[in-house]
C-alpha cells in the first residue's frame, strides 16, 4: 500500500523538505546580498530613467528622418549627469576637502568642550580622550593601520559599486523591452495588457519618485547650506552635504543627519544647538 499525501508522516516530510529549501534560499540570498544590493540599485534607476530615456528616443535626429537610438539616448542622460556631477565636484569637493580637514583638525578641542560642559553639569565622571572615544564608539578598538586600509577599501569598493550600477543601469534600460516582454509572457494571455499597462504606470511612479527624492535631497542640501553659514555653523558645507545625503534616506535620515549639526553646534553655543535641534523638529 501507498502511504497518502496527506497523511501526518507526509506532512511532516513536506513541511521538513520545505524549511530546508527555505533555510537554504534565505542562505544564499544573505551570501550573494552585496551583488543582489546592486542589482537592485540598478534597477531602480534603470525604471527611474526609463520614461526620460523614452522621451529622447522619440526626437528625431537634426536633418534625419530617424528617431535617437536607445543606445544614444541613454548615453545622452549619462553624459549629462556625469558632467552636472563633475561641475558639481569642481565647486563644491575643494571646500568640502577643507572643511573636512578643518573639522577633524577641530574635533579634539570640540570633544574637549563638550565633554567639559558635560562634567560641569554633572553628567560625566572624567574627560575621555579622544583615542578612548574612538574606541568606545562602534567599530572603534581597531589599529591606525587597519582603519586606513578598511577606508580605502571602503572608498575602492564604492567607486567600482557605482561604475557597476551604471553598467547594469544601462543594460537594462537598454534591453527593457525584451525584459518587460518576457516578464508579461509570465502571466495568462487575458491578463498580459493589464500587467503590462501596471508595469508601465509603475515605471512612471518610480521615476516620478526618484526624480523627486533627488531634488528634495539637493534642496535640502542647499538651504541647509545657506541656514547653516548665516547662523554661524562652522563646516556648513560637510553639514549639508550629510543633510542632503540624509533626506535621501526614509524616516530616519533626516533624523540622523541632524545629530552632527547639532553636534557641532553645541561646540560653539549650547542655544545655536537647541535652536537648530527644533528647526530639524
């Protein structure tokens, strides 16, 4: 006799072959998580751009007939950006350079003032320097040596990250059809028009969202800038430069971009700290 699909023993043997599988796809997804992290970011830039790399494609070529290839329309974009973001290098990394170098230079006597006005409270037993800061903070505890080459590691691995986001970036804007195609073919004949009219209203909301992320990230940026300078705020440029990079991120950048504001604030007037902490609020 046969033992029955359902029986409990069967059961048992499914729901064990199935946490294995599960076990091990979670397993292999927390191993490969870097490259699928940029597959993702590629992705999702692919889809931001896709609705302006279609605008282009549909403008004629000067004195042809022809429309712009997909391929010169996505290098177009990339150009552009690549060259805002070299301007932007030119007038901005110099002073950001200086700024950074000034704020690390200061970052003794600031550690030293804030820790004293802390003592004078009664909120700290003894001044901790700043190699014990460094140490009691996450991550710290490492040697000179290692902490160098982790920076430079880091600083290598984010350049080629984001020469290989470009690449992928242009890969799939480049064979979007074919992919958006195939991802259609997935599903039933009656539902293909419908799941691809979604696809491409979600392709518009994505770009729609990216583009404003970006543009609220720069505003924020710059009017974080200019608010910073005229309050007093030494090192405004890095200040915003963290500010802008936070609002980026969802819910808690824009709280966690706030703290080194603060931070650098109270240094100079424990009231310009306060007053920025309830700007932030």
């Amino acid at each position: 006799m046969t033992a029955r699909t359902d029986s409990p023993r069967a059961l048992i043997r499914y729901a064990l072959v199935g946490l294995a599988v599960t076990v091990a796809l979670v397993w292999a997804l927390y191993l490969t998580r870097d490259a699928l992290l940029l597959v993702y970011v590629s992705a999702l830039v692919a889809i931001g751009l896709s609705p302006l790399v279609a605008s282009l494609e549909r403008r004629r070529l000067p004195g042809s007939a022809k429309p712009l290839p997909r391929w010169a329309a996505i290098l177009a974009i990339y150009v552009c950006f690549l060259g805002a973001l070299v301007v932007v290098g030119v007038l901005v990394v110099p002073p950001l350079i200086d700024q950074a170098r000034g704020l690390w230079a200061a970052f003794p006597d600031m550690l030293h003032r804030g820790q004293q006005w802390l003592i004078d409270r009664g909120l700290l037993n003894r001044e901790l320097t700043v190699r014990e800061a460094v140490e009691k903070a996450p991550g710290g505890g490492t040697d000179t040596v290692g902490t160098i080459i982790a920076a430079l590691t880091g600083v290598v691995g984010g350049i080629f990250g984001f020469i290989t986001i470009l690449i992928l970036a242009f890969y799939f804007l480049l064979e979007s059809s074919g992919i958006v195609t195939s991802f259609v073919r997935m599903f039933p004949r009656d539902d293909r028009a419908r799941v691809e009219a979604a696809s491409r209203e979600v392709s518009n909301k994505v770009s729609a969202w990216l583009g404003g992320q970006l543009l609220l990230g720069g505003i924020i940026g710059a009017t974080a800038a200019i608010g910073l300078f005229f309050i007093g705020v030494p090192y405004f440029y890095v200040l915003a430069l963290i500010a802008g990079v936070g609002e980026l991120i969802p819910i808690v950048g824009p709280i966690l971009s706030a703290v080194p504001a603060i931070a650098v604030a109270f240094t100079v007037s424990p009231t310009m700290a306060l007053e920025i902490g309830r700007a932030h609020v």
